[in-house]
C-alpha cells in the first residue's frame, strides 16, 4: 500500500496479512503442529489444561504451540504423537 504523506513523498508500506483463524479457533485444515494440537482438542472437547498435564507442560507452553508462537520439543513428539494419533512431522503438505 502506497500511503501519500505530503504532495512531494509518499511513504510505501506492506504488512503480512495473517491468516484468519475462526473466533472458536477450530482449523479445518491444519498445517502446523500446533494446528493440529489445537483441532484435535476442540475434536475432544478438552480444555488446554487438560491437554498440557497429558504432555506435561505448562497451559501457556500449550497456547504457544497452538497459536505457532513456539514448538513442541523432541522430548514432547513422542506424548505429541500419542496424542494426535499420528505424526505431524510425516504429513507432506
């Protein structure tokens, strides 16, 4: 977006748009790790403390890994992929 400032410059600016997340913050299609964490517990109807003391960690680790912020460690993957029922890792997009 060109953005005029006064009528001799003008100021060019760009932003990267995120990607739309529903309001109850349920993906379709999951892409990341954390997407998929986050559709597999709104699948079971869990909350996010649930879901961290099965991993175990702490509820804002969980919101990090769901909202792409973070990623689980190697020492979490085996408790990722028990959870999940399959490896994120595996899936080719």
């Amino acid at each position: 977006m060109v953005v005029e400032l006064l009528p001799f410059s003008t100021l060019e600016v760009s932003v990267k748009i995120p990607k739309k997340v529903p309001q109850n913050g349920y993906l379709a299609n999951p892409l990341t790790i954390g997407e998929h964490i986050r559709k597999a517990r709104i699948d079971r109807n869990l909350f996010q403390e649930a879901v961290a003391a099965l991993f175990p960690i702490s509820e804002s680790a969980l919101s990090k890994w769901e909202n792409n912020k973070a990623v689980p460690s190697k020492a979490h993957m085996p408790c990722v992929i028990s959870f999940l029922g399959f490896d994120p890792l595996s899936i080719n997009h």
